[in-house]
C-alpha cells in the first residue's frame, strides 16, 4: 500500500513587533514534500526581509525541476543564490549593514528524509512505535562550538593516553563556557549580507520513517518554551491533523515564549 504524507503548519509574531520568521511547504509532481523554515536574526534590521528572500528562493528552486534527485546540490545552489539576493535586496536599504536568517531545510521522498541547516532552527523525528522524539539537527551556536572543538581535543588525548593533558582541556572548556556564559547561545553561522557560505558551513542528517512517525521543524521560539514530548501529546489530540501546528504555537504563547514562533509538522501515514 502507498503511504501518503500529510502536514501542518503555522507562524506567529508572538510578542515581537513583526515576524522575522518565514516557512514554505509543498509537494512536487513527485510527491517529494520540501519544507523550509526561516528565523530572521534578531538585531539585524530588515532580518525578516532576509528569512522570506531564502524561502522564496526555495520554493521557486523546488518547482524548477520535476524531482529532486541531488538533495545536497539542490540545497547548496539555493543557498547560493539566497545569499546573492539577500546581498542584492540589502544594497536598497541605506539604512541596513546586513540582514540574517537562519535556515532549515527538510527533503521527505517517500520514507526517506535528509535535511540541512544552519543556524539554530531545528529538526525533530519522532518515533510512533517507540513513542520518542529525537533531535536530529545541529545547533550552531557559540556552545555548541566550544563543546564540539574540545571533544576532538580530548579524545585525541585519550587516544595518547595523556590523562594530565585530558583534564586539563576539560578545565580550559568549562573556564571557556564560564567567560561566555551570557552568550553561549549566540549563533555561530546565518545567511547573511556579504557571507561567504559553503557546503561545510551546513549541518546535514538523513533518516528513515516508519507508518506514523512525523517529522517536525521549529524555531527556537517554540522549543525553548514547550517540551518535546508535550508536543507531541498535543498533536496526538488533535483529531483534525492541519490545526495542530496552530495548537501547539499557542502553548508555547501561553507558557510565556516572548519570540516568534514557527511550527511544521508532517507525518507518513
């Protein structure tokens, strides 16, 4: 029997004075499903600008070839040119150095996934049969980087046998964490004006779905402010599927997200 996917989808301004944030999903005569999902960075004007210049650029990039049968090539030409519209579009605000956006972009071709990010917007897979959500993408921000950087450090010093040189990176690492404290997680990596971006600066998974297992991609707007097994509860409840993006947006405003927020949801059924 073919299995068929089905989603859900929505975005909020929550408590900011615009949202930066910007999403697409769609279906190809393939019936690929590509699903984008842009936070514009905060501080930087007109970021919302530069979140919807990169999902436009998607879209339109989706639709140009009947199947997309290079996940990686497709991705990196479009980011490519994302960057050379966002320089383009920012050279007509005076006002505006730069404008950023984070990006996380999912490929779903029947059960298989594969996905590519940068920035700090994320992917979960959640597993029906086991009733567990994993995360699957990398966070690219200024923890992460320093936790990455010393665990290549360590295990080369455990693999030397260097016990002294061990512990004394683990100390330089939580001195480090200590001095940044107040900003661990600032992004390490956006699309932005003037970026230099290459297949390298992109963080990619790949993955296989069984009946029932859903795909999720948000901004940070909902996973710092609703717990991943809560939303899932959530969407289980909900016996209209398209309104659950909607239902779990509003939890994460009640339980005080002071962000914009972006939720998608797609299930194999």
């Amino acid at each position: 029997m073919e299995r068929k996917l089905i989603h859900s989808a929505y975005t909020a301004q929550g408590l900011r004075e615009r949202n930066e944030d910007s999403f697409w999903v769609g279906q190809n005569d393939s019936k690929q499903m590509l699903i984008v999902v842009c936070d514009g960075v905060g501080g930087d004007v007109d970021s919302h600008i530069a979140s919807e210049i990169v999902a436009g650029t998607f879209r339109l990039s989706f639709f140009k070839s009947p199947v997309i049968e290079n996940f990686k090539k497709f991705y990196n030409e479009a980011i490519q040119l994302s960057c050379k519209y966002i320089d383009n579009v920012s050279t007509k605000f005076k006002h505006n150095e730069k404008m950023g956006t984070t990006i996380n972009v999912v490929l779903i071709d029947g059960n298989k996934v594969q996905c590519a990010n940068i920035g700090d917007t994320r992917t979960y897979r959640f597993l029906a049969d086991d009733n567990l959500i994993q995360q699957i993408s990398y966070d690219q921000n200024l923890q992460n980087f320093i936790r990455t950087k010393f665990s290549v450090l360590k295990d080369a010093a455990k693999k030397e046998g260097n016990v002294a040189k061990e512990n004394e990176l683990k100390q330089e690492e939580e001195a480090l964490m200590k001095e940044h404290e107040d900003h661990l997680l600032a992004l390490t990596c956006c699309l932005e004006t003037k970026c230099a971006i290459t297949p390298d600066n992109s963080s990619y998974n790949s993955f296989i779905l069984q009946k029932d297992d859903q795909v999720i991609v948000c901004t940070d707007g909902v996973y710092n402010w609703i717990k991943p097994l809560e939303i899932i509860e959530l969407i289980k409840t909900k016996k209209d599927y398209e309104s659950c993006a909607g239902e779990v947006i509003f939890k994460a405003i009640q339980n005080q997200s002071n962000d914009n927020l972006t939720f998608v949801v797609a299930k194999y059924e």
